[in-house]
C-alpha cells in the first residue's frame, strides 16, 4: 500500500513540475528563439546522449524486476513444495500409525483369546469335576442302596413297619442329598456362565473404549495438520494479494500520469516550425532523472540572464526566476539506507517482520532489499535475524 500512495506522490510531484516547465516555455519561446540556433548541435548531442542513458536506465529497472519476480516464483515454489513434502510425511506417519495400530490389535487379540481359551479350559475343567463327584456320590449311593436293600431284606422277618418306616426316612434323606448336590451344580454352572458373560462384557467395552481413544488422538492431529495447511495457504493467498493489489494501483497512478502528461502536451504553447523539434527535444527531456534535470535548468540559467536586458518587462520575471532555480533542503535517503540504519540500531538482531511497521514498507520489498544488502556483504544473518557486521 505505501509503493502506491508513494507511486501517486511521484506522479502528482512530476505533473506540477511538468506544469511548472511548461509555463517556463511558454515565456522563453520569445526570449530564445534566436539563441536556440546556436545550440542546436549541442541539444542534438545532449538527446542522444539522455536516449542511451534512458535506454540503460530502462534495461536495469526491467532487469531488476526480472529478478524480483524470480524471487517471488521461486519463494512460492518453495513453500508449494515444503507443503507437499509435509503433507508427504504425515501420510507416510498415519499409514505407519494403522500399521502399527493394527499390529498391536491383532497381538492383543491373540493374547485375549488365548486367556479366554485357558479360561474355559479352566472351567470345563471344574464342570467334568463336578460331574464326576455326582456321578461317583451317585454310584456310592447306589451301593449303599444295594448294600441297606440287603440289609433290609435280611431284617424283614424283624418289623414290617419299622423297617418301612426306617426305609422311608433314609430315601427321603438320599434325595434330599441328591437334590442339594443337583441344586449346587446347578447353580455354579449359572454362576460360571454369568462370570463368563460379565467377563465377555467387560472385555468388549475395554476394546471399544481404547478403539474409540485412539482414533479421537489421530482426529485431533489430522484436524491439526488441516488447520496448519489453511493457515499456510491462507498467508500465502493474502501475500500475493497484496502484491497485486499495490501493483494495480502503481499501474493506475502512473497511467492517470501519463494522460494527465499527454493532454498537458496538447494545450501547451505551440512554438515555430523551426523551433518545434527542439521542444518536442526538450519535452522528452523531462523524463530525465532529477539529477540531468538540474543540469539542465543550470545550463539555462545564462540564456534567461542574457535575454533580460533587451525586454521590456524584467520587473515581472525577476521573482519569479529565484523560485525555480531554489533546490529544495531536504537530503534524500534510500529505503536501502532505511533497512541498512534500522538493522545497524539493533545489534541484538532483527527480523523482517520487526522493520515492517517503523520503516513503513511492506514485509516482502523489506525482505528483497535486506537480501540484496545480505549479498552485498553489508549484514548478516543467522536463523532469519538480521545483525549489523562485526567491527
């Protein structure tokens, strides 16, 4: 934004003094009508001498902005590539992550199953345990039953009713026996199978649980890396974009220039045929540097002096002569300088982005110029901080 609104003070600056020439000429085309004659060959010379010039000055400024427009090309393909190569190796990272996720769910599992498989072998176990105490109980009964039969067959001839009634409280015993121990299995079967379901249970919300753990860490890094790479293209989108916008309005001011030049061109005073090669000599002699442009004025300081005796108004033109030869007491210093003092004032060090706001240049023609003073020799530079030479 500040290469524009300097653009449109340069502009404003050359069109007064541009008018400012032209009201000069108007009164010196009478004064030096006779004197131009004499210097024709010497302004013949001095234009083509300020066309090589021009035409050098030219080919550096194209030449400059070649390079600054590598420069660019090159920073963008760089950050391009450094975002590919990133977006590369967080791919390569997930896909050994899944690998390595995988591997560790699968030796988990095995290691679970081989548990569960120990664990119903336990069980099993436990259950042909049982089973063989009933059936050995029920066995030993049966032989006790076989062997009290005998017994009871041997002690019939003794008591009809106290034998039966003996016989009747020792079944209602053995069942009562038989049905506790069938009771007891029972419910420690029950008990075994709500234990392994309980266990199943457990086991199936811990392996959720952690499942769901882990694909909550890879969505935060993922949603990391996502806003990383917005945020990358987002500063790179507004840096191009305030590139082209100051290149637009550069490209304005210097084209509402040129017209506000042109139409200056066609109402100026119309001098003689003779003398209308030397203006139009003259008018492109104020594209000039501003150095040239003061010689110039210099050298045409004698002619006026020379013509003011002869006229009949030297009263009038006496002020206003003082005013254009007068140079202005301001010494100009170069954004070049600018960076080069800035950085000397902070040995500490200091990066581009510090000099932005104090020197008042965007981030990207400060880092161009502290590049070019870097390969110059003049600073330099360690991990993006610029340091003034070391004495």
């Amino acid at each position: 934004m500040e290469l524009a609104s300097e653009m449109k003070n340069l502009s404003e600056e050359i069109i007064s003094s541009f008018k400012q020439r032209i009201k000069e000429n108007e009164e010196l085309v009478t004064e030096v009508q006779k004197t131009l004659e004499g210097f024709q060959k010497g302004h013949q010379e001095m234009s083509s001498a300020l066309r090589k010039g021009l035409a050098t000055n030219e080919k550096e400024r194209l030449q400059e902005s070649d390079d600054f427009m590598k420069g660019i090309n090159n920073e963008i393909s760089k950050l391009f590539a450094d975002t590919q190569t990133l977006l590369t190796e967080f791919s390569k990272e997930h896909q050994g992550m899944a690998v390595a996720l995988r591997s560790d769910l699968n030796k988990d599992e095995k290691i679970r199953i081989q548990e569960f498989i120990h664990l119903m072998k336990s069980i099993n176990e436990e259950i042909s345990e049982i089973f063989t105490y009933t059936h050995d109980l029920l066995a030993k009964f049966n032989k006790e039953h076989k062997e009290m039969a005998t017994a009871l067959r041997s002690d019939l001839d003794a008591g009809e009713k106290t034998r039966m009634t003996e016989f009747v409280a020792l079944m209602k015993s053995i069942n009562e026996e038989i049905s506790r121990i069938f009771t007891f299995t029972h419910d420690l079967l029950a008990k075994f199978d709500k234990e392994h379901q309980d266990m199943a249970v457990a086991l199936k919300s811990g392996l959720a649980e952690g499942e769901e753990t882990r694909l909550k860490e890879f969505n935060e890094v993922m949603k990391g890396i996502r806003n990383n790479v917005k945020d990358l293209k987002t500063a790179v989108a507004e840096l191009l974009g305030d590139y082209a916008q100051d290149r637009g309005e550069v490209s304005a001011a210097w084209k509402k220039m040129t017209e506000i030049l042109a139409q200056l061109r066609k109402t100026g005073v119309t001098p003689p045929k003779k003398v209308e090669k030397k203006v139009e000599k003259k008018e492109a002699k104020e594209e000039i540097p501003a150095e040239k442009a003061k010689e110039t004025s210099v050298e045409a300081k004698p002619a006026e002096k020379v013509m003011e005796a002869p006229l009949a108004e030297p009263a009038k033109k006496a002020p206003e002569t003082p005013v254009k030869t007068e140079p202005k007491p301001v010494v100009p210093i170069t954004l070049e300088e600018k960076i080069l003092n800035y950085i000397y004032k902070h040995p500490k060090g200091v990066k581009i982005s510090q000099m932005e706001k104090p020197i008042g240049e965007t981030r990207m023609k400060l880092g161009y110029i502290a590049k070019n003073l870097l390969d110059a020799g003049k600073v330099q530079k360690v991990d993006n901080i610029y340091f003034p030479l070391k004495k």
